[in-house]
C-alpha cells in the first residue's frame, strides 16, 4: 500500500473513529473528507501510518498482542511528533500526552492502529 493510500485510510479511519465515539456533534474539521483535508495533515497521516506498518514489520504481525491502549498510546505518540513537525507552536491539545486525551481520542487512535493491522493483513 502506498504512502498515500496509507494515508487515506488513516483518515477513514480516524473520520468512523470520531463518528462512533465523539460524544455529541463532532467539529467540521475532525470529519473533513480526504480531498478537503490540509496538505500538512495528509503529510503527517501517511507518516504515522507508515510508523505505525514498519512497527507491525519489525514486531511480526505480534503488535496484535498489544491491548488497544497501547496500540492507542502508540499513534498518539507518532502524531504528536507529527504536530511538532509541522507547526513551531503547536497548541496544546495537538500535542496533549496519551493520558491527558479525551477518551473519544484514545478510543479512535486505537481504532486507527487497528484498521492498519487489518488492512496489512
């Protein structure tokens, strides 16, 4: 799958994500279709994706071992090195810490490493 595909797919799935666990109405921009969403975050989508597959690589497919926590844990921390890539002041909430997500968040990046594994096979 390339990079772009890749990142398409973490959009889709980071759009039913918000979909199925954001409590109340989600804003516009966390369910932006794939052709309206900013050039940086397309960028910073196939990037976390492809951390996210070379991880599954080099972990033999045993990453389906870990809880969703974990799994959730590890693309928050991908993008939030994204975040720091991509603007020099990020705010806040862009770069909180795992724990300090809202569990909508949490649920949704789980989702994500998920819908990757799966989509490797």
């Amino acid at each position: 799958m390339s990079q772009t595909e890749g990142a398409r797919l973490f959009r889709e799935a980071w759009i039913s994500g918000v979909n199925q666990h954001f409590p109340g109405e989600p804003k516009p921009g966390y369910v932006t279709p794939w052709d309206d969403t900013p050039q940086w975050e397309r960028e910073a989508a196939g990037s976390v994706f492809d951390q996210v597959c070379q991880f599954i690589e080099i972990s033999s497919g045993h990453t389906s071992r870990l809880s969703r926590e974990q799994k959730s844990r590890f693309v928050a921390t991908c993008w939030t090195a994204q975040m720091f890539k991509h603007f020099e002041d990020p705010k806040p909430g862009y770069v909180a810490d795992w724990p300090d997500l809202p569990s909508w968040q949490q649920e949704t990046d789980a989702d994500i490493f998920e819908a990757i594994e799966k989509a490797l096979g």
